[in-house]
C-alpha cells in the first residue's frame, strides 16, 4: 500500500482524505460495510455513478488496501468485493461522520420546513 502522492502527508487527517477523497468513496465503502458485494450489486446501491467511476474507485480502493478483489473460478467467472480489516477500520471511524451528517442533515429540513 504505497501513497499516490509525491509530498508527504501532513497529518492523520490528509492521509485519511487522500484515501477517502470524492463522492463515491465513502458511500462504496458503506456499501460493502455489510459484507461482500458483486459490482452489479454496488452498481444497483449507488445508482447515480457510472461503471466507469465504480470501477476506478474499487481500484483505487483496493490499491490502498481499503478493498480486496476476489475472483471466483466460477463459469462465468463471480468477482466480489469486500473491505479488508483497514476497510472495516476506517468504515468503524466514519461512523460519527455519518452521526453527525444525519443531524446536520435533520436540521436542514427543520429549518426549510418553516
């Protein structure tokens, strides 16, 4: 699992947004937070991205060690994703994120309902 970057990370918190960076990642990563899932799976879950941002996001996740690929020889072949233990770890450190994001998101709708 090596760094992307030429410079080196600042703090804890670069190095986590450097994983995590973009739309999609954290919502992949709760996607899997339940167990393994087929692309079409996830594709089905997150119905707004595109094949193409799905796909280079499982790699980019898997290249960090967040996700691995399994491949099943199967006929046609069954490929699954799953969050590797740093996965599960990081999907753990999220979880107040997502607290806080459902009463940010609560008080918006208190607000525009008056």
């Amino acid at each position: 699992m090596a760094s992307k970057r030429d410079a080196p990370y600042v703090c804890g918190i670069d190095a986590a947004v450097d994983v995590i960076g973009g739309k999609w990642k954290v919502l992949i990563i709760w996607a899997l937070s339940d167990g393994g899932k087929r692309f079409s799976q996830m594709r089905r879950m997150l119905d707004s991205v595109s094949e193409k941002v799905l796909g280079e996001h499982l790699r980019q996740l898997e290249a960090d060690g967040i996700v691995e690929r399994t491949v099943f020889a199967e006929v046609p072949p069954r490929v699954e994703y799953a969050l590797t233990a740093s996965g599960q770890e990081l999907n753990e450190a999220l979880e107040p994120l997502a607290t806080w994001g459902s009463k940010y998101r609560s008080a918006l709708t208190d607000t525009c309902d008056r």
